[in-house]
C-alpha cells in the first residue's frame, strides 16, 4: 500500500492491487456514506473521534473521491496550515 500522509500523520492509503483505498474520516461521515452506498463504502476502522473508510475507486464519483482525500487531509494537517487550503468545489 502507498501511504499519504501530511506532516507525519497518514491520512489516506492506496492499494492499487485491489483498486482500493483506505482514507480517515469522522464516525458520522463513514456511517453516512456506507449507508448511502455501501457498494462503494465499507467500514475500515474506529478508534476515538475519527474513523477509516475503505473505498472502491471502480465505483466512486471522482468529484466525490477528490473532496474525501481533502477532508481526510485537513483532518490531519495541522489547523494552520488546513485553513491555507480552500475545499473543493
């Protein structure tokens, strides 16, 4: 697996093997997108406040799978230099 990761904290891992990835999200976030789709989302991990979401890349919106990477980035970056990224649109 490649991982992403931003000043020393992953905040997403990509398995070109299986045409997955793995990103950080909040509980609510990944409950709310395996319920929505749970062909595309699965539940990776939980620990504390953040969750993992696994994702199928055969199956996800691109615009979709780009504003996950972000949100899995700014929840891991530090606050400064989240707030020097403006979200996708």
């Amino acid at each position: 697996m490649t991982a992403f990761k931003v000043r020393g904290k992953g905040f997403g891992y990509l398995n070109e093997a299986d045409e997955t990835a793995m990103l950080k999200a909040t509980r609510a976030e990944q409950a709310a997108l395996i319920a929505e789709s749970p062909d595309v989302f699965s539940p990776s991990w939980a620990s504390g406040r953040f969750a993992w979401l696994s994702i199928d890349l055969s199956r996800v919106d691109p615009g979709e799978l780009v504003e996950l990477v972000t949100e899995a980035w700014r929840l891991s970056a530090p606050k400064r230099l989240a707030q020097t990224v403006d979200p996708p649109h």
